[in-house]
C-alpha cells in the first residue's frame, strides 16, 4: 500500500487497512492445497471476514461486510470495523486475501505502508532526542501507541523532549474532540499531572461511556476550574466547534478538522494515528511494546543515558482501551 497523506488522496481505492489487517502480501484462509473451484463473491468475502476476526483483529475488535464486488480476476470487498471502512481483495476460489493491489503501470514513489520507516531513514541523532508521537485520543492504534509511550515517557522525561501531540483532523465524533482539548490543556498547563491522567484515560477509558474521564481528573488531581478555561479559550482560539458545525470544512467531507498542532502535521507530513517523529524524522515502530520503543528513542541520542540500559516490558498492548497484553499490529486511523 502507498503510504498516502492526507494531502494527497487518503482514502483511494488502493487504501485498504493494512494497520487493521496485520498481513503483508498474501494469507491462505486454509481451504487446502486442492481448490480450483470458484466460489461466489459473496461466500469468499464472509469467508474472509471469518478469517480475519479469528486470526487477525485484537479481542474485542469485529469485522463486518459492507459489500462486495468482482474486480477484475478478484472479489473486492469493504469491511466495517467500529466507524472505519477498509477495502481488500480476495482470490475467486476464496483462498488468498489480498491486502491491497497495486497498479504496476505505475512506479511506487514512497514507501509502502507496513515497511519500517526507520530502515527506508534512519534516525536522526541529537544531544536531546525531540519525540513527538502524533495521535487521535479515541483511535485504537493512537490508545495502543500512548500505551507504549507512558513507561518511556516515565522513564526518559527528563532526558529527552518527549510528548504527546495531535492529528490536525478526528475520525471519533465529537467525544474525540473533548478529549483532545481536555488532553491538550492537562498537557499545557498542568503538565505534571498528565502522566497520571493518561494512565488511568487509557486503562479505564470507554468508546461507550466518555464519562470516564471525570473520575480519572479525580485520581490525577486535575484543577478542573483551570482546565475548563482553558478548553473553553482553546475552543474559541481555533475555532474548534465552529469548524466541527460547518461540515464544508471537514477534511474529504467526513473528518472534522482538529487544527491545535495543524502547523506540526504539516511540517512533518503527519497523515494518521499514531505517528512517531523522532528529531524531525517519522519513524516506524515495527512492535508497539514499552521496550522496543524506548530503543529506538535510545538510539537518537549522541550519547545514550544510563537509563536506557534499563529493561522495559517487550510486550505490546492491545490496541483500543485497557491494559490487556496482545500484539502490535502497526495499524493506525486514517
């Protein structure tokens, strides 16, 4: 998959969800070596979305078929997962998913999606690493992401700018909205007790209840009366509900706009959630674990800190909200 941006066309008919379908290249839904049968689009695109709920996507996170199509010699078809759609093709005898096509008349000009960017770059060295990681506050990937940040951030806080920063567009309706502005303003001004708001947000946080946050402002000790002024000053500042109640605004026509770090996105080509930017540079994070990260953030030191010889756990969250252990599966929103 091209890596698009959300200057270029982010939802084109190559775009499927490679971030949600952990797969590269091509997977056998098992129907043994013998089947030259051709089967019907229908039956192959549920027989997929079978295969991807039980082998692919974390606990708690379904697959449904929106439709599906001949495309050429595949089945192309669309699944909905919570309030995305990705698109994918399946072989017509139903036994390979493909997880994107490519159009091989064309040179691929950036690099494919599920590559490491830090091998196609690498990272940038400094005397203090600046590490933003770039994130929608209720996309599972962008949660799975801030996960493996906190133990880094705890760690190396004072060695290195490190922080938290946001997509200048949300995909998560308007509880997304409030809670980037609640994060945002915790960050800006009572940045001492972000750590511990965060750490209760995305263990106990809900895509059902967005309530929960008000008990994780108790536990961190949150001055409510300075966060509200500064949501409300934030708000007005840019535009936010303004621009989220004028849909002519919205990004592709479905995305409100999110324009606090608009000036970052830009600057770094920020094109979803989450996106790691190690001194100016977008890196790929292959495994999404405390310790992998807090690598990668080691090696763009001149000189490592002692602190990077501490051992951190090598196992990644699922993504969404809690702390269950899974995979990583590199997947964002976008």
């Amino acid at each position: 998959m091209i890596k698009f941006t959300k200057k270029n066309v982010i939802f084109s008919a190559v775009f499927v969800a490679v971030g949600v379908l952990t797969i590269t290249g091509v997977l056998s839904l098992n129907k043994g070596e013998d089947a030259p049968v051709l089967v019907s689009a229908e039956e192959a695109a549920v027989e997929a979305v079978k295969y991807i709920n039980a082998n692919v996507l974390d606990a708690g996170m379904t697959a449904s078929l929106v439709d599906v199509v001949t495309d050429g010699e595949t089945y192309k078809f669309r699944i909905r997962i919570e309030d995305q759609e990705y698109t994918s093709y399946i072989s017509k005898d139903g036994r390979y998913l493909f997880p994107n096509a490519y159009d091989m008349t064309t040179e691929l000009t950036q690099p494919v999606a599920g590559d490491d960017p830090s091998q196609v770059q690498e990272v940038v060295k400094a005397e203090k690493p600046d590490v933003k990681v770039f994130i929608m506050t209720y996309c599972p990937f962008g949660l799975q992401a801030q996960k493996m940040f906190l133990p880094v951030y705890d760690l190396l806080k004072d060695k290195a700018d490190i922080g938290i920063y946001f997509v200048d567009y949300i995909m998560h309706e308007m509880p997304e909205i409030e809670e980037n502005l609640r994060q945002y303003c915790i960050i800006k001004d009572q940045n001492e007790k972000y750590y511990d708001y965060l750490t209760c947000f995305v263990k106990d946080g809900s895509y059902d209840d967005n309530s929960i946050f008000q008990s994780c402002l108790d536990e961190a000790k949150i001055d409510e009366k300075k966060l509200e002024t500064c949501i409300a000053s934030t708000d007005q500042e840019y535009k936010i509900t303004e621009l989220y109640n004028d849909k002519s605004t919205w990004l592709s026509g479905s995305y409100p706009i999110f324009n606090i770090h608009a000036d970052l996105n830009d600057q770094y080509g920020v094109g979803g959630s989450p996106a790691v930017i190690i001194n100016g540079v977008e890196v790929g994070i292959s495994s999404r674990s405390p310790e992998n990260f807090k690598n990668v953030v080691c090696e763009a030191f001149d000189s490592a800190p002692e602190e990077c010889s501490q051992t951190l756990s090598d196992v990644a969250f699922t993504a969404g909200f809690g702390l269950a252990e899974g995979v990583s599966t590199g997947g964002e929103c976008k």
